[in-house]
C-alpha cells in the first residue's frame, strides 16, 4: 500500500480528543512554547527555567533575564524567550541575536542538570543551557489549534485596530508575527512592497519561523538529522562539531524516513482498532474488579479488626473484674486487720472489754467469762508481736507482658511479598572469594534482611569433584546490606548464585542466577611499585597506587624531529610491590580503551634490571620476541624459554602472538587478522611459577586467550610497559589487602 493511500485511509482525528498528549509533565497545563528535551520529552519553556532555578539557584547569570510575559522577572543561566525566538527565526543579523542585557561573553560556561519528568532521567543541558533546546513548533501548532478549537467561538482580533472599532482579524502574517483586519492588512502591506511578499495564514496566535535555525551555531539553517543524538544539525556541526563523528543523514532523507515509520505505524494502530477496543473493555472490567475486591478486603480487613477488638475488649473486661474484685477482698481483710488493732487500744475494744471483767468480784463467773477472753488476749499479743498484713497491697498477677503480642501485631504483614532483588553484574567480583553486590526495585518496601545463596556447578578443581554435596544450594547468614561477601570457593570452578529478601517473615521469590568462573588461582594481592624505574616525568601514579596513567611529555615531541630516521622512544615500564617466588598466583586489571599501546605479563627480576638500565628502541616491532610481530625471526626462537613474557594490547584490540600452545581458533591460524582480538573489559593473568608457565584470560568470562613457557629462575613480577597515551587500573580486590596494611 503506497504512502498516499495510506494517508487518505487515514481518517481526520477530532482535536479535542487528544488532550492528554497536550498536557505539559510539570504544570500539568497544556503547552506552552515547548521545549524538545535530549530524551525526546517535551517541556515548557517556563517549567524548564523554574527546574533550572529549583536545582540551580546559586548558578544564575545576573545578565540573563526572562522577558516572558506575565512571568516574574529571575535570572537563569540561558538568554531569554525571544533570544529562542531569534535563534530559530532566518534572515536575522548576527547582531539582533543577542538580547538586550546579554553578552556571550558574560556567560559563565557551567553544566546545568535538570531531571526529565517524563523518563526521570538527568538530562546535561551543557554549558549554555536551554539556549542549546529545539522548539517544538509541531506540538505549538497543535495546542494552538486545540486551543481554537475549545474556543470555537472566540475571535482572534486585529493586533492593529485599537478599540472600541477593533475588527474580528481574517488572516495572520508570519513574517510581522501579528494578525490583520482586511484593510489594516492592506494597509501595512501595500501592493509592490517587499511586504507584499510576505507569508499569511488564516487568524492565529501561534507564530513559527519558516526555517529552523541551529542552537549552537545561530546563523545556520538545521539541514541534517543525527542518528545518534536524534536531533537536527546543521552542516559545522557534522564538520567540526560534537556530531564530527556521528551518522547523520539529509533532512529530506530523515523527514521522508520518520514520516513512513510514522504513518506504517498510525495505520497498523488504527488496523489493530477492535482489538484496542476489546483490551479497554478488559481493562474497563479489571477496574471494576479491582474496585470491587479492594472494598471487599477493606470489609474483610474491618471484619478482622473488629472481631480482634472484641476479643481483646472481653479480655480486659475479664481482667478489671477480676482486679476489682481482688482489691474488694484484701480491702475488706485489711479493715478487719484495722479494726482488730484498735481494739488493742486502751479503753476501747478488746483491751476496753478485758478492763471491765477485771472488775467482776465473782470468783465463778470471772473465771467463766476471763478464760475465752485470755485466749483472744493471747492471740492479740501475739499478732502484735509478729505483725502481717492480712493481704498484700501489690497487683503484680495482674501485671500484663504483652511485648510477644505486640511484636506478632507488628509482624502482621499487608504488603504481600517482597520484590526479588537483581544482582549487579557490574559491581560484583569473583575470585577465591566473592563479593556480590544487588540492587532492589526503586519503589521497594523496606526489607528485614536478605539470604545469599550459591552453589558450584562444575570445574577442574580436585577437591570436591566427586562430592555429593558439589551442586547443593549453600546459604550465607543474614545479610543487612545489599552486598555480602563469600569466602573458601574453589579454584577454577563455575559458581551459581541467587539472593532473596525477606520482610516481615515473607521471603521474595529468588533473584534470577547469574554464573562466575573463579580464577585458577588465589589472588595476588600487590600494588604498582613507585621505586623501581618509575618514570615521573611520563607516567602519573595516584595516591593509592592502584592506578598509572602515561601521559606524552616532551620526549615525544623531542622524538618528531627524528621521525624519518627511526623514533628512538622507548616503553616506560612500572612493576608491582610484591614478588613471587613459588606456587600459583592470579591477578587482574583494566585498560582503559583509548591506551595508545600497552604491555602486560610477568618478567624477572634480571630482565627488569635490563630493561630499567637499557631501554630499547620501539620503533621496529621485532625488538621483543613476543611482540606479535609476524617475522620470521621471531618465529625462529619464539619457543625458547625467556624470563618474561609480554602481551600487547592498544587502540581497543589486543595482539596474540603466532606460535601459541593454546588450542583455540584464534591460536591455531597463522592469518594475522584472526590473531587480533577486541580489548576485553578486565583481564587477567595467572603465573605457576613451579610450572614455569603463564597464562592470560579475559577475566569476565575466564577464557583463557595465550600461554606459555617462562622462565621462573629468579623472583617474578608482575609488569606492564606503557607508551603514548595509556591508563592501567587495578582490580579493588587485588589491592584491597595491600590498602589495610
């Protein structure tokens, strides 16, 4: 189907129903003189400025000034609303670019970052800020046609008429960017005038420029698309520009393209429109399902409160009877207990009474009354003697320990279970121990702990190759952070691991496994050596000595004058701390990929005296045997056990040499081509010094790419041998028990 039936398929979409796509992120108004932002989002004009004001008030120009109307007056890194206007806007002069108040040279160059609110990404809007921003003439056409459209029946007046005899305007100029009344029309632009020649439309408020004009460079017209960048560019941008090295195509070329993406894919919307249609209706009844059940759980959720309510009420009516009527009692048995004690007063009670039979003169009837009374005397005194309370004051069987309840009341969990975790593959390293690293889900409940678990798989290592446990699930302790640290795994092994988190006694489901290889070996824990033939005047080595950069100094320019008779610029070389003298040793590092030409490997300590006292020559890529170099000889006595050996590597590609013991594709084929490799991010190196052998891997996936013999007589080091432009880093883990000490 051709592109013009397509378009005539197509039928016209009434304006008013799309004003969800009008609606600005920030303001939630609709548009006004949108910005295009480098994420492809679009954004006011105002809600940008205010972004830039929120993040960045202490970075404002005094010069710049926002001249929008109806908007108060605030400084902003970036030239005013009808600067935007004049950089977009063809035929203006060089000198009209520039706004009143502002000079280019006022500007302090700064990097303003701003948040996009439709991808919540951080968007670097460079040193010259909005002013580096397209318009969004396409989307102002359509908010001003929707705007019409909602006011269907208010006119656009003449902008010349002055009141109370101001005309209904009949058609709008883009050039003077003002709307006209028939005869003011005629008026301000009379019959053979240049005026005459200018461009109208139909009444509008919305004035675009003709052409679009490039943010960066103000005087030329955008005429090439940037497929990188996705953007306009104008043709010193693709010169000489921050698009020098993109792919870019002609406008015509992209406008043709992109408007045949864009209606194919208009036309299969609206082919797919029942199928649209049946999904609103699902998701229609998914809403009413979802309303439904929320209020359900809600009367649930009341239902279960209120019975707990209950019973907890019953509860404590129980126990407040049961205190009220202890107290009852032992106050009842202490008024007894009272009114028994003041009855051993004189004159009153029990002593009262005993002073009264005292004076019955009959001696059978004193006898008779005095024995019971002697008896409670007797009983008085003796109470007196060893007093008790008759009940004890203190309620402690009362006394409620609910902190088992409430910590049950607090565990109760209404957050379901807990997201799954990621492991990040980036931050986390495997050696003989493991440290991993994860991340949870950016709207994640806080979670109590986490369990890592791992297993080992497979691998050359003896010690539990025919365990029955080999392939068992294995798991840490709890774990508080969002990483752990797995020690004792084997050498040369292939481990599995897999992270849950838990909350509220709800474990998550498990992280999806991620597999490392561990190294051959333990790690060799060593740092660059600043001592031993360390060039200061070349290499630059930071404070933690992990890190040496090669930078060019003035022996390369002094080099140029020689370069038609041979470069006599040699390798600067940089060694580690540590020696190794026995046993199996592993280590890694980065190159970064812009390093000119770097060397890598183990050398003795004798050949490192050589090369410290004698550099040589590298203008010939034959000066070492294992250069790479395809000649014949080097061929000739490659195999010969050497104290050292180096690999090369620079421009993003590493160099394996011809004659390889490794039985891999790129080892075995003498074409040159297949033995050039793309730069692997990490690479690592193991040396068996009782071998005598040293191996080269890439250290993401533990392949190994080239071995060979060495020479082990003396105490090796680990070397490397930089020239032009370079940066080696170390792993953290190789250095990390050289930082403690």
């Amino acid at each position: 189907m051709s592109a013009e039936m397509r378009r005539s398929s197509i039928a016209p979409v009434p304006i008013k129903n799309i004003e969800r796509e009008l609606i600005c992120p920030i303001c939630k108004e609709l548009f006004t003189h949108p910005l295009i932002l480098p994420c492809q989002h679009s954004v006011c004009h105002k809600c940008v400025r205010e972004l830039l004001m929120l993040n960045h008030e202490d970075s404002f120009d005094a010069g710049s000034e926002c001249s929008m109307p109806g908007s108060p007056r605030s400084r902003v890194p970036s030239p005013s609303m009808e600067r935007l206007d004049r950089l977009v806007r063809s035929g203006g002069s060089r000198g009209s670019i520039s706004s009143p108040g502002w000079r280019r040279g006022s500007v302090t160059p700064r990097v303003t970052t701003i948040p996009c609110p439709g991808c919540q990404h951080d968007i670097d809007l460079g040193e010259r800020g909005i002013s580096m921003l397209f318009r969004n003439f396409t989307l102002e056409n359509i908010v001003e046609r929707y705007r019409q459209a909602a006011r269907a029946a208010v006119a656009i007046m003449c902008n010349i008429c002055k009141p109370p005899q101001q005309q209904e305007a009949t058609k709008s100029c883009m050039d003077c960017k003002a709307s006209y009344c028939n005869e003011c029309f005629k008026l301000h632009h009379p019959w053979g005038t240049p005026k005459a020649q200018h461009e109208y439309v139909g009444p509008t408020t919305n004035f675009r420029p003709k052409v679009l004009m490039c943010p960066e460079h103000e005087m030329e017209k955008v005429n090439m698309y940037c497929e990188v960048c996705k953007r306009p560019v104008c043709h010193l941008c693709k010169l000489g520009g921050s698009h020098a090295n993109h792919k870019v195509t002609s406008m015509g070329s992209a406008y043709k393209i992109l408007k045949e993406k864009l209606a194919k894919s208009i036309h299969y919307l609206i082919s797919k429109e029942d199928q649209v249609r049946a999904q609103i209706t699902d998701l229609d009844l998914l809403i009413n399902q979802t309303e439904d059940n929320g209020q359900l759980a809600e009367r649930q959720a009341n239902e279960h409160f209120e019975r707990l309510f209950e019973t907890l009420q019953e509860r404590k009516s129980e126990m407040l009877k049961s205190i009220e009527q202890s107290r009852n009692r032992r106050l009842d048995q202490l008024k007894v207990q009272v009114e028994e004690y003041q009855g051993m007063l004189e004159n009153s009670g029990l002593v009262g009474y005993a002073q009264e039979v005292l004076k019955e003169t009959d001696h059978s009837c004193f006898v008779q009354t005095a024995k019971q009374l002697h008896t409670r005397i007797q009983k008085a005194t003796e109470s007196l003697r060893t007093f008790h309370p008759a009940s004890d004051p203190c309620f402690d069987e009362f006394v409620l320990d609910t902190s088992r309840e409430e910590t049950l009341l607090k565990e109760m969990c209404f957050g379901g279970v807990p997201d799954p975790p990621l492991i990040d593959l980036s931050t986390s390293r495997v050696y003989n121990e493991a440290s991993i690293c994860w991340r949870l889900s950016d709207d994640h409940l806080p979670t109590d702990h986490h369990v890592m678990e791992y297993r080992r798989l497979g691998g050359q290592s003896p010690s539990q190759e025919d365990g029955e446990d080999s392939g068992a699930w294995r798991a840490t302790d709890k774990v508080y952070g969002p990483n752990t640290v797995v020690c004792d795994l084997e050498p040369d092994s292939l481990f599995s691991f897999r992270v849950k988190s838990c909350r509220n006694s709800m474990f998550s489901p498990h992280s999806p496994e991620v597999t490392f290889h561990t190294p051959p070996a333990p790690a060799f824990g060593f740092l660059f050596s600043d001592k031993c033939g360390f060039s200061t005047e070349r290499l630059i080595l930071n404070n933690r000595r992990d890190t040496v950069e090669s930078v060019a100094s003035m022996a390369f320019l002094l080099a140029a004058e020689r370069v038609q008779t041979g470069s006599f610029i040699g390798l600067d070389y940089i060694i580690g701390d540590m020696g190794i003298s026995q046993g199996r040793h592993y280590w890694a590092f980065k190159v970064e990929p812009y390093s000119y030409m770097v060397k890598f490997g183990v050398a003795s300590d004798s050949k490192l005296l050589e090369w410290f006292h004698n550099p040589r020559d590298t203008s010939s890529p034959r000066y070492d045997h294992d250069s790479g170099h395809d000649s014949g000889s080097e061929d000739t006595c490659y195999e010969l056990s050497q104290p050292f050996t180096l690999l090369t590597l620079g421009m993003g590609k590493l160099f394996i040499p011809k004659t390889s013991s490794v039985s891999t594709a790129h080892a075995a084929s003498s074409d040159p081509g297949n033995r050039v490799l793309p730069l692997p991010q990490r690479i690592g190196v193991c040396l068996d010094y009782d071998a005598c052998r040293v191996y080269f891997y890439d250290a993401d996936t533990m392949r190994c790419l080239y071995e060979r013999q060495v020479d082990c007589s003396g105490t090796m080091y680990p070397a490397f041998g930089l020239m032009g432009s370079g940066k080696i880093q170390l792993e953290e883990f190789i250095t990390a028990k050289r930082l403690t000490f």
